[in-house]
C-alpha cells in the first residue's frame, strides 16, 4: 500500500475520487483545498482568498456565511432531523416549501416533486413525461427532445439529455429515445448574412422537420434551459422560443423548462422562464432553491399531468417513484428561509441594479485578441476564447486554452469555470458592484497572462 502523507491534498489524492476532473492530471497536481467562505469569497488552506466567481456551481446565490440559513438548518434538525414522504406522511418544512413555490411559479402549476439534485430533477421528468403518455393511453409518444450543448445532468436519463458528447462517451449513452436538435448558438452557428430573427425561424423549422420524421405521435416532450449553463452560457437568439413553442404546440408536445441554474433571479427576473417568456408544462428547480447550503430540487407540474398522474396511481394502485430524501424536512427549511431572503431583500431588483457591472464589464474586452464574443444576461455570462478573430477559428482542444485562462485567474485570487474556451461567470446574486468591478479586473489580468503565453507560444493569430 502507497504511503500517505498528512496534508489534506494527499489524502485527497489518495482516496477522493473527483467529478469532473481529469483523473490522472488530479494525481499530479493535487487538489485547490477551500477551508472557509465568507460573503462573495472563498479561502484556501493556505489563507489565500479568491472571488467565487461561479457561486461554486452556479448554485450559492447567497453567498456564503448566511447565518439564518445556518439558523434554519439548526432549528430543524432539532426539531425533526429527518422524516420522510411515503405513504401519506408529510411534514411542515415540506409543505411549506410546496406552497411556497407553488404561489411565486412563473406560469400556473399544481404540484411539486421533491429531489435531491437536478440530475434528479430531470431523471424524474423522464419518468413522468412516460408515465403521463401511458395514462393518456399513448404508449408510443415517449421520445424526448432536448439540444446539442444542453446541459440537464448526469444521472443515465439526464445526461442523456445532456448534449455534450464527453457525458456520453463510454458511458454507452445516450438511452434509446432521447433525440438531440440544434443548438441556438448565433455566434457559432448562424449562417452569412443571417439575422438573429433569421437563425431562430431556421432553428424552428428544423426542430419541425425532426418531429416530423420521427411522426409526431412518437414525440412526448422537449426541454431547454431558457440559458444554457454548462454548455457555455449561450443566450438564446432573438425569437427564438417564441419560434419553438408554437412548433410544441402544435404536435402536442410537452415544454419542460429546466431552470436549475436560471431559477431565482439568476438572469434578472425570479425565473429565466419569465425573462423569455415561456409557457412550460413542467419547471425543474436546485441549486439556488436552497442557496445549495443543502442538497435540494424540485419538479412543478402542471394541473393536466397531475391529473393524468391521478388517474395512472389510481388504476395501478400506487405513483410508483420517490427517493428516501425527497423533501427532507432539514433542506426544506434552508430553502424556504432562502425564499424568504430573496423576497426581503428583493434579490431581483438587486441582480438587474449591478449586472452592467458584470455584462458591460466584461464586454470591454470583446476587442481583445483571444475573445470571440462575450454573451450574458443578469449575473451569468460566458466569454469565448478563439485562436482567430476573424474567422472564429478554436484553439485545438487538446491546448486547453480555457483551463490555462481559468488557471491563470486563480493565481489573480478569483475562481471561473472553463467549459472548453468558453470562461463562464455565475457570481452570488448578493455581490456588489464594487466586487464586480474587481472580478473583471481580476480577468483582464487572466486573459492578459493568457495572450502572452499564447503569443510566446505562436499559438493565435494575434493582430
């Protein structure tokens, strides 16, 4: 047996098995320790602070240290550390949230689903997008549409989903029945002398022609985040979901609205469904639900599945899926005090007060040698790194010009997540202008070590 050192890094290596991560570059480098967090910022274990740019994963609104949501969890764990919801038991906490989201939905809903994570959040969806074509006695629409470069999780179902091709490779997925249409990425996708407009129609006409070669009565549902995350924080095209719905619509084909990252003032309305106007029939919530102080999601569903799901438990005798932990009192409690913070302190308003911070900030730097285009809206942004600006051209993957670029703003003391060489910026909604500031400042620095080594290396075609 290989000898341990002391250091929490070795151990790390030694015995943590990490998500994403390269495995054997892991065993070389060893792991960023974060011991502490407070406010906007995290500290390693060196005592080195870092702006948490991406609000860990997308997901601590409220940054860290909120000492009610602390407060909250104390309470309930007092109180009642754990019960569940099987066969007709129910406690407080639970009830409470249900209604809680139930009343500030962004469409009318009727029921809510409690998980533990989006990837369960969507692997739940799944299941109801069958069982409910199965109670309308319609066993063959059960096809599933989402988007290349959608992001919905990794569970079997939900990284199927998923429309990134690393998710799927030698994990033999995705699952049979799970259809992928075109990503609605201007920048990458749009054709010469194309307008926005234009592309979202072009878009729209191709999610029509799958439908149709597939034989619409074979299509049950199709899912979107109303900004895609993971997949590169891509805002949709002008147009383009008031292009998708009608096209839904007229198959009859349910709209899921996965909103596990937009959900909770993240694009500067309490959901991305609002800020795009759409109309789902089904909502997946996590991640700022509970500010991610605990682990928590949920699925809303509107009054036909429900009644659809009724009519299915009853003739089967019993709704056949649940999850120990689906609706923990303890996560329930932190996310329905974390509702009531975002209404105190209207979080909303907060997000579209200091965004320009975040999206004119960052767009200071579209003229940069390495940046393609800077895309966001409310406090989620993404900006792509090119080889070429001119004619859009990537660096090689295997360079990993991203990595180097979210390397390089660590050592400036702030935390981004490359996807490819797309940076992603996903702050806590309660930051401050002046940190905003400061974290573009940060990046600048970043992109400006980036081009020097790039240059020093002849890898981009630099004015």
């Amino acid at each position: 047996m290989t000898k341990v050192g002391n250091s929490a890094a070795s151990r790390d290596k030694a015995f943590y098995l990490h998500p994403y991560t390269n495995l054997k570059t892991h065993e070389e480098v060893g792991p960023l320790v974060i011991e502490r967090g407070a406010g906007v910022h995290v500290f390693d274990d060196t005592g080195k602070a870092y702006i948490e740019g991406m609000a860990g994963l997308w997901c601590t609104a409220l940054g860290f240290g909120e000492e009610r949501l602390v407060e909250a969890a104390s309470r309930q764990m007092r109180k009642l550390p754990f019960y569940h919801a099987f066969g007709h038991k129910a406690h407080d906490p639970g009830i409470d949230l249900a209604e809680a989201l139930i009343r500030i939905a962004p469409v009318p809903m009727s029921k809510v689903f409690f998980t533990n994570s989006g990837s369960e959040a969507n692997d739940t969806v799944v299941k109801l997008v069958w069982y409910y074509n199965n109670a309308l006695g319609r066993p063959n629409k059960k096809k599933i549409i989402a988007r290349q470069k959608g992001y919905h999780g990794v569970t079997v179902a939900a990284a199927s989903l998923t429309g990134l091709p690393h998710l799927h490779r030698d994990f033999d997925l995705p699952i049979a029945g799970i259809l992928h249409t075109d990503c609605p990425h201007f920048y990458r996708y749009g054709e010469e002398g194309e307008t926005e407009e234009d592309f979202a129609i072009r878009l729209a006409d191709q999610l029509e022609q799958l439908i149709l070669a597939e034989g619409p009565d074979s299509i049950a549902a199709f899912i979107a985040e109303p900004v895609m995350g993971a997949g590169g924080v891509i805002v949709p095209p002008a147009t383009y979901f008031d292009r998708i719905q009608p096209v839904l619509k007229r198959y009859d084909i349910l709209f899921i609205a996965d909103e596990v990252i937009c959900g909770f003032g993240r694009t500067g309305s309490m959901f991305g469904t609002q800020t795009f106007n759409l109309k789902p029939d089904i909502i997946t919530v996590a991640k700022a639900l509970s500010s991610a102080y605990l682990p928590i999601a949920a699925v809303m569903i509107s009054e036909p599945i429900y009644q659809a799901m009724v009519s299915q438990s009853e003739k089967i005798g019993t709704f056949g899926h649940g999850y120990t932990y689906s609706g923990h009192p303890v996560p329930a409690a932190v996310a329905l005090e974390t509702l009531k913070i975002y209404e105190e302190c209207d979080i909303v308003g907060h997000v579209r007060a200091v965004a320009p911070h975040l999206q004119d900030g960052l767009r200071r730097f579209a003229g940069h040698p390495l940046v393609g285009e800077v895309r966001g809206i409310g406090l989620i942004a993404g900006v792509e790194i090119v080889a070429d600006k001119a004619t859009k051209a990537p660096f090689d993957p295997k360079l990993a010009i991203g990595g180097h670029v979210s390397r390089f703003a660590q050592e400036h003391g702030l935390i981004v997540r490359a996807m490819g060489d797309t940076i992603g910026f996903s702050p806590p909604l309660v930051i401050s202008p002046s940190e905003l500031d400061d974290l573009v400042e940060r990046f600048g620095k970043a992109l400006d070590d980036t081009l020097a080594m790039v240059t020093e290396k002849g890898l981009a075609a630099v004015a």
